[in-house]
C-alpha cells in the first residue's frame, strides 16, 4: 500500500484532498482491493464485499470504484472489449492478459521508462503514465 493509504488517516486524506469523504462503503470496497490484487471488475469485488457488507448494492460498488479512480487510489483498466477491471498498484507498471485465464498480471517496468519514452516523443509533449498490455498465455509459443 502506498505510504499515504497505509492508515485509515492517509485513506481518508486521499479522499478529503479530492473533495470526497471517507465512508464505510469506500472503504470496504478500497479494501477489498488491496487484500487480493488480482483485477477485479465491479461485479467481482460486489460479490466480496456484500458478504462483509451485506446491504451494499452494486450500484454503490460502481459509485465507490469511480471515486477511489477520481481521487487517484485505484487505476482503471480496460482490456479491449472486456469490463473495466480495478488496480491498486499505483506504481508505474504494465499489464499481462492471459488470453486463456483471464487473470491479470503486473509486470514492473525498468526504472526510467518514462523518462526514455518523453526522448522520443514529439517536441513540446510530456507523457506523464504510460499503460502496456501484453497479451498471450501460459505455455504460448513464440
């Protein structure tokens, strides 16, 4: 967890420094995340939380993810066609897609890559992330 979300104090500032507020319902479903980081679309982490939280709906599941993704604690990422799936790591990382699972993997990427992606960008640009997704599966020949 990043040093700034390690507490309940460093979640709710996150939230309070985005305009939002720390509630319940954020809180399960941002810990739901981070307790098992394996991509999880909405429907996935609803079927967590309800049995933490019971009365929770998947609309307020919805609602939760888009405020952890507004105020920067979780990415979104979306494969193609698939259903947007949530991301705790805020590090700068890639994606690897198994074709055959569907499991999502991190990959870490080389220190500096965006700083060598910027060199050969167009004069005046400035990337500021970068999003790679491999694709393919266990055991694929090359």
């Amino acid at each position: 967890m990043a040093a700034t979300t390690a507490t309940p104090e460093g979640f709710a500032q996150k939230l309070a420094d985005s305009g939002l507020r720390s509630t319940p319902q954020r809180e399960v479903v941002y810990h739901a995340l981070m307790r098992k980081q394996d991509h999880p679309t909405a429907d996935e982490l609803f079927a967590r939380v309800k049995q933490e939280m019971p009365g929770i709906s998947l609309a307020t599941v919805y609602n939760c993810l888009e405020a952890l993704v507004q105020c920067k604690l979780v990415r979104s990422v979306n494969f193609e066609r698939g259903p947007t799936r949530y991301c705790p790591n805020l590090r700068p990382h890639a994606h690897f897609h198994d074709e055959s699972s569907g499991a999502t993997h991190d990959i870490d990427l080389p220190e500096g890559v965006l700083e060598r992606i910027n060199a050969i960008l167009p004069p005046g640009y400035d990337a500021r992330s970068v999003e790679i997704v491999f694709r393919g599966s266990a055991g694929a020949k090359r």
